[in-house]
C-alpha cells in the first residue's frame, strides 16, 4: 500500500510544475495590462506606465519573473494582490473556508441524492421513474446555473419569503472567524438563531451547485448499476435465493461504487467551476468569486497563485479517490 | 397544513426575523462591489470610496451634500493670497478622532496629521509612502499634485499654509477629494511601533460620522455611529454594507428588506421598482458624458465640417431609446448640464441625414468606410458600447458611410485607442472627479492632453480652446471662470473634436421607509443624514 501511495504521489511532481507553468502563463496569455486598467479612461503617461511596471516587477524578462515566482513559491510566498495589495494566502485561507463549506455540502448533497434515485431508476429501469428521474437529470445537466439560481431566489425568496436571498447569516448575528465555517462558528458563538441562520442560507446556493453535480451522479451511477446487476455473481446471488435488498446493497452496490466515486472525485472540479457563477449570484465571500474579480483585473499574483492552490487542491482531491479505489478494490493496489 | 410547508414557515419566519436587525437603528446599504482597502489614498474606485472616504474620513474641504460646491471641512476657513500661490488653511480645533482595539488617541486632529496625509502621498521618502510593498498614490499623481505643490508649511498647530507652484483655482475641489482623506499621524506612529503598519489599511482611524467597526472580506462591512462626531451626528447607529455584487439579487434583497437602499439597478428592472409600493426611486443627472472621438489628425476626420456632417447623421434619441431606456439625455456639449458654466445657449447640430449628405459631397467625400470602436465594458455614461455602435453604423449607412465595429479587451481598448494614427472614431466618456468643469476641458480636450498618457482621444488640438481652458485655471473669480469655460465650448460645437452622445442619469432605488438620502452629483454614496422609520 506504501509504495502504492508513493507511486501516486511522484505523479504529482510533473503534474504540478506544468501547472506552475500554466497558471503563470495563463493570465498573461489574456491581452491586458493591470497598470493600464488601473489608470482606466484618464490615460497614463509612458513614463509613469514604466515607473508602475518597474515597481510590479514586469519590466523584466518573462522567464525571470517566473522563476521569481518559483523561488518565492517554494519559501511560501505567494505574493500580493495588486488591488488590495495583501498577501494571496491570507486572502485565500480568509475566503476558502466558505467555497469549501458550499461545496461539500453540495456534494452531500448530491451523492445522499443521486446514489439513491440512480440505484432506483437502474432496479426499476424502464419504470415512470426511471424515466421521470433521468429527464430531470438531463434537464440539471444542462441547466445554466446562474439563471438557476436567479429564479430559486425570485420564486422562493422574492415570491414565497421562505428562503433568505443571499448572503451567509442574518445581518443581526455577528461574531468573530474562528475556524471560518459559518456554520461550525455560529454554533461557538453562543449566539440564539444564528446556525439555524447560517444552515437557511446555505440552501439555495447548495441547491444550485448541487444540481450539475446531483444528475451527472445520478446518471452515473444508474449505468454502473445496470451493467453490475448483469454481471454473473450477481445472477448466482439471485439463484441462491438471496433478498433483493441484499443482492442490490451487498453484491451489487460497492462493485457499481468505482466508477461512481471515480465521477464524484471529478465533480471537484465541475464544483469549483460552478462555484463562481454560484458565489457571484448568492453574494457568496468564497475563492470562485475572487478569482473571477482577479481575472478582470488583471491581478497577475491573485490568478497565478489562486489557480495554483485551487489545482493543488483538486489533485489532493483525485489523490485521494485513488486512494480509496485501493481501499475498495484490491487488484487496484496490487497491479 | 402538511408538516413540510410548517416547517419551512417556522423557518423562514426565522429567517426573516433574522434578517432585519431589531434593536439598534440598522441601516443596511446593498453595495456593488468590494473596498480595495480601507485607505483612500491608493486606490481609486468609487465602491472604495464609499466604504472609506466618506463614512470614515474627512477632508479639509467638503463637497457641500448633493452639489459639487466647496464648503468647510476640517479646515474652518481659508484664505487664498493674492497672485494665488498660497492657501492657507485654519483648522477646526476640537475634532476627536476614532478609537479601536489598537488605538485611542491622546490628542485632537491638528496641522501635524494634515501634513502626514499629504508627505506620505508626495513624498517617495517618507516612512509611509511604501508602508505596503507596491502600494502607488494614482489620484495624487493624476490631479497633478506632484507638480503642483511644493510646500506644505506649519504655521502653528491649527494652521497650515499649501505653497503651490502655479496658480490652479480647482486646487480647492482637488483637495475635496478622497484620496485627500485626512488621516491620524498619531494612529500611525502606534502601527509603527507595533509593526503593523498595514492596519492603516485594513482598521482605518479618521474622524469621519461613521467608525468602522469590522470588514468580512467580500462580505459585509460594519460601522457604528461616530457618537463625538464633529459635525451633526447621524440618525442611524449602525451603517452596514452587504456585498452584493449582482443588480438583480441586489433589487431581490431589496424587495425581501434585506437591504435599505441599493445603486446601480437594471435599466430593465426600473419601471418595477417604480411600481412597487414599498420602494421608491430618486434619480439625478449623471455627472458624466459619452462621447464618440473622431481622430482630428487623420483625414477626412481632420475637416471639421466632414465631422460635423457624421454627426448630423447621428440619431442620439434614438440611442438614448434603445441603449439607455430613456435613462440618460442627449448631450450638446463636452460637459454636462448640471455642472456649472455649462452653455445651454448652444445648439445641438439637428440630426438630418439629407443635409449630412449633401455636406460630405460638398466636401468631396464619397465612398468613406471607416471604423467604429466600441468599448467592451458597461460604463454609466455607456451601458451598451456595441449597441450604440451598431446604431451609428445604421445611421452612418443611410449617408453612404460604410461603418465597420471594432473592439478590444478594456486595457488595450485605453491603450491602443490614445496611439498615435489611431484608426477610426473611439466610443468612450468620462465620469466627473470633482465637479470642476477643468475636469472635462483640460483633461479631454487640451492640448496636452492629446500627448501620449493622456485622455484627449479625438488627438485634437486648438491653440484657442486651450488658451481658455488653461486661463480658466488661474483665476479664483467663478464668474469670470465660467466666461472663459463657456467661449471654449462654443469652440468646441464649431469645431466638433467628438459628437457628444450622452449624459446618464442615475437611480438609486430604496425602501420608503428611508429618509435624508441625498444624492451626490459625484455618484457618492454617503449616509451620515440618513434615517429609517420604525
């Protein structure tokens, strides 16, 4: 198992210099110069165009500012932001608490969601739910979030009152960061009515990040469903007489769960994607929202850096579901 | 009742319990974008303005509330000397300045931190000028200060003398500014001894109506009632912004009471507002103009009477319609009607595509393709820079002008739309700083300006106008002023550097319960007068 794990992780050496590579080159690649943007309609004079560039650094050659920004990466410097001019990490560690809180309770919700419906739609295939659900799943797929996520809020906050329109907590309820989830921090607030605050206004934004999430799950697992329960064993469970219950959960359910995981671990990434739109729409303080602020501004350390971390964390992510492939599924880890 | 919708009643009643504070006097302001920082000085957008400048700071010099006339700020009175190179200011003895965690001050504001707020703009050397790695003074820079001033002199605690090296009668609406905030030296000698001199940044010390309480990035800003405040103490006891950086969710929260006021709606969204009767809306004349520049240096755009035929051809109403939804007015001149010294003798050139036409033959102009840039960004003076364009390019074609529409990513729009030989007619304007019609004039439209690093995009130069423009600079006296600003503009008709699309007009959609909202010809969003009924 060790050297299972050390496999996987020298695949991570190479994986993460290209994307030091792309993440530096990326919002350079996009035409655009912060120190112009900065200045906006008024214009800048050629002199002062070439001061501000000397203090930021880019009047040097690309390949010295990259490998700037290695050295300083590897001594844990990330840099400042151009705009608030505070280091990326403390920016980054402020807001990532809150995309984090969003997308797993997203991701709950649409594993505790889709696992079922799917497992369902594949033992009654054919059935008005199979085909209800699977509709339904097609219609989430597609679904452009941000329009989603403008109609829960007009239907449910706007026309019904039920659901909070956005934001994290109520206004009234104010307490100091500590672990920086709100819902874990309005329980250690002692303050009456915040968590049940904070669990309201996760909702609809759950909801919305749920939805691409919860179909494709959905889908996923209902194939890997179906083509488990024609397997062979699967037959000889049935002959022995075994109960449906016991032959879905036990034989079929953990053979059908790789390829399901293996999708889960990939909606990591479809999360954070949907977590921009999402965190834009809700007023959502996470790093979807930083990032998009940055890209439009230019901010050469914010993006770079901020990408970086964000890739860092959806490789950890696959790292991780490898892992538990080898814990599922033997062969894996002894091939 | 099924138990399902129970709960979601008993929970949403929670919820909007939770919504609207009780006890305290809770304004909430729906804001549209996060503060860059909390110190003015460095930054330049409006939204940083608003959560810094204005709630927690103060200038010498105010804009007196909802006009862009001067009035005494920190500084109780001025004097200004004769060949206009000296301002001397006496200051308002008395002001308190804020506490925190951190700080509590053990003096009142005095002449010491009106230097510090200035040295550590003006000066590279100062202790303070680099207290963040990168941080540069932009405003400071564009209004020209570096130049302008060359001594700031204590004469005794509450007075102080500003040596200039030339006469500039804006100088006063300059300092009105916010990147003139001034800021506690005292506050920073403590960050210094602590070593956290970023906190100037981030826990802001002024003597402003408001205190800033605390910031939860990208979130919500909270303030408390500066109870010492110097001038009237404001109604409310909270001042809180909610981030919201949507216009549709912001209208939502404003609906649901989760926020008071809000700015910046959807054009599409006003007639609702206006229909629903808890909201009300007030709206003012923008302090901008969007204009379209013809490049004056290439030919055909060089003769004047080639460009006043193109806009002749050119149905603003109908832009005004389409793009702005009756939201904006058609602009005559370079500088917009509520600013004072605009001339509304002046007459628009009629739109008639028939004599448009007939004047470029006269011209010899026959077969003219040319370009349109449209700018790829929303700007309240130009919600729609492609629409407008497509509506040029269709009034251009009814007089044989073939248009074609160009666009680039916002930096190099700037950019390459100020190079020299720049082809084609650039759609861009221009948002007031400080309500001085030298804003416009000088900035747009001189000479000078028309060099590399400046703003004049139709590269056009007038020894005239510019003569004016810059007499108008060195005199104190308003009516002679406007005089000078209001020749120049009659320069500006005849000779028709830009055809003048536009000036917006701004709304600012609030819950009824709000009263003492003023706007601000400036677009700022202040709050200190402010109350909300029970």
């Amino acid at each position: 198992m060790i050297r299972f794990i050390l496999g996987k992780l020298l695949y991570l050496v190479p994986t993460f210099i290209g994307i030091t590579i792309i993440a530096f080159g990326f919002v350079r690649i996009l035409p655009g110069d912060p120190v112009l943007l900065m200045a906006g309609e008024r214009g800048i004079t050629p002199e002062r165009h070439a001061e501000l560039s000397a203090l930021l650094g880019f009047d040097r050659p690309i390949w010295v500012q990259y490998f700037d920004f290695l050295g300083r990466l590897f001594q844990g410097d990330l840099g400042n932001s151009l705009v608030t001019k505070k280091p990326v990490m403390t920016e980054f560690l402020t807001l990532f608490p809150a995309t984090v809180e969003l997308g797993l309770v997203a991701i709950l919700l649409a594993t505790l969601i889709g696992v079922p419906v799917g497992v369902l739609a594949a033992i009654k295939r054919g059935s008005v739910f199979d085909q209800v659900s699977m509709t339904a799943a097609l219609v989430g797929f597609s679904m452009p979030i941000f329009w989603w996520g403008l109609l829960l809020i007009i239907f449910f906050s706007g026309m019904l009152g039920w659901t909070p329109v956005s934001g994290r907590i109520g206004l009234l309820y104010y307490f100091p960061d500590v672990t920086g989830f709100m819902l874990i921090d309005s329980l250690l607030s002692g303050q009456k009515g915040a968590f049940a605050s904070a669990l309201w206004h996760l909702i609809l934004p759950s909801i919305v990040l749920a939805t691409i999430p919860l179909a494709v799950i959905a889908r996923q697992t209902r194939s890997a469903m179906l083509e488990v329960m024609g397997e062979d064993y699967v037959r000889t469970a049935r002959a022995k007489g075994m109960s449906q219950t016991r032959v879905v959960g036990v034989h079929a359910l953990r053979n059908a769960m790789i390829p399901v995981i293996t999708t889960i671990g990939l909606q990591i990434g479809v999360l954070m994607a949907g977590a921009i739109l999402t965190e834009t729409i809700f007023s959502w303080p996470g790093i979807g929202k930083w990032m998009i602020d940055s890209i439009s501004r230019r901010d050469y350390p914010v993006v770079q850096s901020g990408l970086l971390l964000i890739a860092g964390l959806v490789m950890l992510v696959n790292l991780l579901v490898d892992l538990t492939y080898g814990l599922i599924n033997p062969r894996i880890r002894h091939k | 009742m099924t138990s399902m919708t129970r709960i979601l009643l008993a929970a949403s009643a929670l919820a909007l319990t939770s919504a609207m504070p009780a006890l305290a006097k809770t304004f909430v302001y729906c804001s549209e974008a996060s503060p860059e920082g909390f110190d003015p000085a460095p930054y330049t957008a409006g939204s940083t303005f608003d959560a810094s400048a204005h709630p927690v700071y103060n200038r010498l010099v105010e804009f007196k509330k909802g006009t862009t006339e001067i009035e005494p700020g920190l500084a109780e009175s001025w004097e200004v000397s004769a060949d206009g190179l000296e301002y001397t200011f006496k200051l308002r003895q008395g002001v308190k300045w804020h506490s925190n965690e951190k700080f509590t001050a053990t003096r009142d504001f005095n002449a010491d931190d009106v230097i510090f707020s200035f040295m550590r703009q003006a000066s590279a050397d100062h202790p303070w000028n680099q207290y963040i790695a990168g941080i540069t003074y932009e405003y400071y820079n564009a209004m020209e200060m570096p130049s302008l001033i060359s001594e700031i002199v204590k004469v005794d605690d509450y007075t102080v003398t500003f040596k200039l090296s030339r006469p500039e009668a804006p100088f006063l609406a300059n300092i009105a500014m916010p990147f003139a905030s001034i800021t506690s030296a005292e506050y920073a000698s403590v960050l210094e001894a602590a070593g956290t001199k970023e906190d100037l940044n981030n826990m802001p010390i002024g003597t402003g109506p408001f205190t800033f309480v605390a910031y939860q990035k990208d979130a919500v800003i909270r303030y408390a009632k500066n109870a010492d405040y110097w001038g009237t103490a404001p109604l409310i006891d909270e001042l809180v912004f909610a981030i919201t950086p949507d216009a549709a969710v912001r209208l939502q929260k404003l609906k649901a009471g989760e926020c008071h006021l809000m700015p910046f709606p959807a054009p599409a969204d006003l007639e609702a507002i206006k229909a629903d009767p808890n909201l009300k809306v007030e709206e003012q004349a923008g302090l901008n103009v969007g204009y379209l520049a013809y490049n004056t240096t290439m030919p055909p755009f060089d003769n004047a009477n080639v460009r006043k035929a193109l806009n002749m051809a050119m149905n603003k109403e109908a832009i005004i319609e389409a793009v702005f939804q009756g939201a904006g007015q058609v602009a005559k001149n370079p500088i917009p009607p509520t600013m004072w010294s605009y001339n509304d003798a002046i007459v628009d050139d009629a739109y008639d595509p028939e004599a448009a036409k007939a004047m470029l033959e006269a011209e010899g102009v026959t077969d003219l393709s040319m370009k349109v840039w449209a700018m790829p960004v929303q700007r309240p003076y130009m919600p729609n820079a492609r629409r407008t364009a497509e509506l040029i390019q269709e009034d251009f074609a009814k007089v044989g002008v073939t248009v074609e529409i160009v666009s680039y990513e916002w930096g190099e729009y700037l950019d390459k739309s100020m190079e020299a030989g720049r082809d084609g007619a650039v759609i861009l304007g221009w948002t007031g700083d400080n309500g001085d019609p030298d804003n416009f004039l000088s900035v747009l439209l001189s000479c000078a300006s028309a060099q590399p690093g400046g703003a004049n995009r139709a590269f056009w130069c007038n020894e005239e106008f510019s003569a004016l423009v810059s007499e108008a600079k060195q005199t104190d006296d308003v009516a002679e002023r406007t005089r000078l600003y209001e020749e120049a503009q009659v320069i500006f008709k005849d000779q028709a550097p830009w055809a003048t699309l536009d000036h917006s007009t701004q709304y600012v959609p609030m819950s009824t319960k709000v009263s003492g909202f003023v706007m601000s010809p400036l677009g700022d969003f202040t709050f200190a007068t402010v109350d909300i009924a029970e």
